[in-house]
C-alpha cells in the first residue's frame, strides 16, 4: 500500500481539496483508494459522508494527528492510501514526523501569492528534514502577475509537478455533493486531476 501525504503551509488553501480529487483520479483510474483524514476539522471526513452509493468506491478513516501514534498500517484490498494533514502540523511534532516518515510522497499544493509563498518558504526547512520524496503542486491559479510569480518561485523550494489547477469554482461546488471534478464530465479540472494523478503514480513508481 502506497501513501500520499498533503499537506501545506497556510490554512484556507487547496489542501482537501487536493487530497479528495486525487483520491478519486486515481479511485477512476482503477487503484483501490482509501483516505485517512488527521484533520481535527474533519472535512474530507465530511466531503466522503457526501458520497453518493454509485460513486467510485473510496475508503474512508479519520484520526485526528493529536491520536496518531505509529504509522498506518497496511489495509487489505487498498493499493493507495492519501492522508490528509491539518495545517497546525508544529503543534504535534511527533505524530507529524511519524506521518511523514511513513509517506512514500508528500504532496504541497501552493496557492500563488505572497502570504501562501512566505508561509510555504517557513515550512520547507522541515519538509526538507523528513528526507520524504517532495512534490509541489501550484493549485487555484488564475491568470494575474501572482501566478506568474509563483511560477517562478516555487522551483526554489523543490521538484514541481507539471500540472496546474485552476481557481475554477467546479472544484468547491463537487465538495458538498462527495464528488471529485474527475468523475464529472464536462469538468475543466477533471482531466487535470487525472493527469496529476498520472504524474504521482509515476512517481511512486521510483521511490524506493
């Protein structure tokens, strides 16, 4: 069982909303999916509560990361699990590092703009210090001089991933209805989840 774990530096970002559409690319894509949601807020909790009976089979667990004490353990029948991360991660060193330790790729979708990049610049020194495989996602881009920025930016930080998602309004409206934009078609985002889901699964196919 491989994990992904997302998460970010600043509250208010794409965070669940990456973790819930990537688990359903890659739920369409074939791969038995199941998420684990260590947020206290619980909103992928929420968003999989919401899943309609004939949606993609996806599993769903919540432990809020204060609980966490050792890494998850294997699920039979699950070949993907994605763990999403509250933003407060400095408040529970040790379930933080056992989370991070145990992902074979963690995944940081960055809003572009200077709050999101400041916060994100404060957060890579520990990133860096888990010694996970590192990929950031720029998430929620819109055609403005920011974006343009933080394209240029973020490739200090770390490996990039070569998708983009748009700030397109198709991605927090699936949130209510348990969905992800990639089981929806006609969506702009669809194929982009999938593609980054493409590019993750590559991915782990070269971490050790």
């Amino acid at each position: 069982m491989r994990k992904v774990l997302v998460t970010q530096g600043k509250g208010g970002g794409p965070k669940t909303a990456t973790a819930r559409n990537l688990a359903v690319a890659a739920a369409v894509a074939g791969q038995r999916v199941a998420t684990l949601d260590t947020d206290p807020q619980g909103s992928l909790t929420y968003w999989h509560s919401r899943r309609p009976q004939e949606a993609t089979p996806i599993e769903a667990d919540q432990m809020p990361l204060p609980q966490i004490v050792g890494a998850p353990v294997p699920i039979a029948g699950i070949d993907l699990l994605i763990i999403d991360t509250p933003t407060a991660v400095e408040f529970f060193p040790e379930a933080t590092a056992t989370l991070f330790d145990c992902a074979d790729l963690v995944l940081v979708p960055v809003r572009p703009g200077p709050e999101d990049l400041v916060s994100m610049e404060g957060m890579m020194p520990y990133i860096r210090s888990r010694r996970r495989p590192t990929r950031l996602l720029l998430s929620q881009t819109t055609r403005s001089r920011d974006t343009a920025e933080a394209r240029e930016r973020i490739r200090d930080f770390g490996t990039v991933v070569p998708v983009e998602i748009p700030h397109l309004q198709e991605v927090p409206r699936t949130f209510t209805l348990g969905l992800g934009t990639a089981e929806i078609s006609g969506t702009r985002t669809g194929p982009l989840f999938s593609d980054l889901w493409t590019y993750i699964a590559a991915e782990l196919e070269t971490t050790p």
